[in-house]
C-alpha cells in the first residue's frame, strides 16, 4: 500500500503549485496527473502579476523568465470603428506591469522540477484516478494500467471543473447561466509591427471574439451562444471564415491556415461554484471548486491564489497529523470572497458585453458607460487593470516557502 500525507489529483497550475509548496513545508506530497505529459492545446497560457511575484518569492523567476512569452501591456476592446483601452497594466502596483503569455506546458514543467528538488515531493505521470478510498486516499491506474491506492491523510482535488474527486466527495455545485460557448482556433500572425502587444476583444455586427498576440500567430477565442456548436458548424468552415475574418480583419493569408474544423475547438463553458469546498479528508480548488468563465482570463490566477492559501492553511497541521474539517473550512472562508467578487464581475461582463454583442445591439453607439468614461479618463484603466490583472486579496506566499536566491 502505498502512502502519503496529501494526494494532489491534477497536475495542472494549481495542483502543481499546490504541490511544490506543501513540499517545501516538509508535507509528503504526491501529485496525480492523468496524461503522461503536460502538453494539451488551448490551456490557459495567462500568467498574471500575483502569480509572477510568486515565483519572484519562490526563487523562480529568473528561470520563469528564460521560458518563451509575451507580454501584454494593454486591453483593447473595438466596437466597429471605435477602439478603447479598457486595461492598461503598465499602471497596476508591484513590479511586475504586465500580464506574461507563457506556454502552459512550460510552466508546469518549471513547476515539476522545482518540486523534484523536495524529497518529500512525488509527481506520478500518466496516473488516472479513478475514485475515492475508504479510510482516505484514492485508487489510481497508473500509467501501465496497473490499479493501485494510495492511502492520504488529504485528498485535493485540483482536476478541473469536470473533478471525479468532487464527485465522489458528493460534493454539488451551483450552476449559473452563461449565455456563450468558445471557439479556440490559432491565426498565424505573419508582420510583427514592434508595438507592446495587447488583447483585442471585438464586437460587431453580432460577432464577438478575443485575441492575444502570442508573437507568431494569435490565440484567438470566437464566441458563439451557448449550445450553438453543432448548428454552425453545419454551414460550413467557408462561413466561419468569413465571420472570423471580418471581425478581425484577416484576410486570406492568415485565414487559409484555419483549414477544416479540426482546427477550431469548442470550450463549452460552464461557470459554477461549490457551497462547501469541502467533506472529510477532501478539499477543492480552482476549477473543481469554481468553475470561471472566461472572460478576463482569470481562472489560472485565481487558482494558484487558491493553492497558495490551501498550503499556508494545511501545511502545519498536515505535519502535526491534527488535520481536522475546520483546518479546510478555513481555506474556503479565506478564498470565498474573491472568487465570489471575480464571479460577480465575470457575471457583469456577460450582461453588459457578451450578451449585447451576441443579440447584435452592441457597437459603438452603445459601448457601456463605463468604457466610455475610461476611453476619457486614461487613469482609469488602472482600475481595469487591477481587476483583470491582479484581481482582489492577493494570497501572500508562505514564509517556509520562499528562496532568497535562485537553486540550482
């Protein structure tokens, strides 16, 4: 049998930085990820201020800073022929003024070798788990398919808003409407202009979509209404084309590289947040807590600030052997209030943007108010940038944590 003091299931950023924490702490720490690689297209490829003073506190980020990325400087939201700065991250606080586009894959793997550092931390590759043990723990095929269980005083489900880990905790979500679904589909960019690269959100004549500038080519999401996948696909890639291409003003050069439908991926979004977090000898967080939307770009953020809280909270008592319910309770009491803000604002953003540009009566003769107030007060986009960049109660990196210097 084996064993551990905490079983991490998922090894995407929160569970990675959960993980890497915990271990630094002394915790026994095993993490679970089901794919034998951390390499999945169109992941959340955001890393946001609070995450990038983390791993300055980690003793990471000068190593963060080798891997390939982009930084975005400024949102920018076109409504026909008006255009508006609707963030501008050079004015948040802190050192870092900007928000990195850093491949996920890359990330985690900076993560993992942190972590391999710790004795006591222990990342199994290809591990599937498949439920719930009695007596704490979880049972797992491992990646020759053999079934195995580990026994763990915790149990933290960070796999993601489709969690097995909730689910066998008979843990229940709150679902709430969302009125679209995503296309995620990569355009080459074939002029590199030299300006600061920035997120461009769209609106006209019924379409809405977002791009990064990822240097190469831009990672574009298209939004569609909710449920409308399998319709619009019916009329063909030639019409998507001509959709996409319009609303961003790509012609055929760029266009020609979105070939057939396999190259556009559906996200079919769900926003929800759990009432309890927590059962016995079971936490979640990030997604499997509170699934986000999309818009702003914030659920990896909130994530990590999840699993930061999580092991300033558990790691002592994990250590004592005194974990009780209680000691989870207070990770979700610490992290309800801002998921609960940025849920609001997300909520808000779906009614006063996406809704509107969706039903076709978004342009500029109707940009929100609030847009139009920060297109004449350039200040403001400070307030803007705060929100999407830093978002609110920034969780403090565990003092048993940090590194003065750069290992290794």
């Amino acid at each position: 049998m084996e064993r551990t003091q905490c079983c991490v299931v998922g090894g995407g950023p929160a569970g990675m930085v959960l993980g890497l924490l915990l271990a630094r702490a002394g915790v026994e720490v095993t993490v679970l990820e089901k794919h034998k690689d951390f390499f999945r297209d169109f992941r959340g490829d955001t890393v946001h201020p609070p995450t990038l003073m983390l791993l300055d506190d980690l003793g990471l980020g000068e190593r963060f800073a080798e891997l390939p990325s982009k930084r975005l400087e400024k949102m920018r939201m076109v409504f026909g022929d008006a255009s508006i700065v609707a963030a501008d991250f050079s004015r948040v606080p802190g050192p870092h003024k900007y928000i990195e586009m850093v491949p996920q894959w890359d990330f985690l793997n900076l993560l993992a070798q942190a972590a391999a550092d710790e004795p006591t931390f222990t990342l199994k590759m290809g591990a599937e788990v498949t439920g719930l043990r009695e007596g704490g723990g979880v049972r797992y095929r491992d990646s020759d398919g053999v079934e195995r269980e580990l026994a763990a005083t915790l149990v933290v489900g960070c796999d993601g808003r489709d969690s097995l880990v909730r689910a066998e905790a008979g843990l229940v979500p709150h679902e709430y409407d969302v009125p679209m679904d995503v296309w995620w589909v990569r355009v080459p960019k074939f002029e590199e202009t030299g300006e600061a690269a920035e997120v461009f959100g769209c609106f006209a004549n019924g379409l809405a979509g977002m791009t990064m500038d990822r240097g190469d080519y831009y990672q574009t999401s298209y939004l569609i209404r909710k449920g409308q996948d399998e319709a619009l696909r019916a009329e063909g890639i030639e019409k998507f084309r001509e959709r996409i291409g319009g609303l961003f003003g790509w012609g055929e050069r760029e266009l020609a590289e979105i070939r057939d439908w396999d190259d556009v991926k559906l996200l079919k979004v769900r926003m929800s947040k759990l009432p309890h977090w927590y059962s016995e000898r079971v936490l979640c967080i990030g997604d499997a807590a509170h699934a986000m939307s999309p818009a702003g770009g914030m659920g990896v953020n909130v994530a990590i600030q999840d699993a930061v809280a999580a092991a300033r909270f558990l790691a002592a008592p994990l250590l004592r052997g005194t974990l009780t319910a209680r000691d989870l309770a207070r990770v979700q009491r610490k992290r309800n209030f801002a998921v609960t803000l940025i849920q609001m604002q997300q909520l808000g953003e779906h009614k006063m943007l996406i809704e509107p540009a969706l039903d076709g009566t978004l342009n500029e003769r109707t940009i929100p108010l609030l847009l139009r107030i920060s297109d004449r007060f350039p200040m403001l986009t400070a307030v803007g940038a705060f929100l999407g960049g830093i978002g609110p109660l920034r969780e403090e990196t565990p003092v048993f944590a940090r590194r003065g210097t750069m290992e290794g």
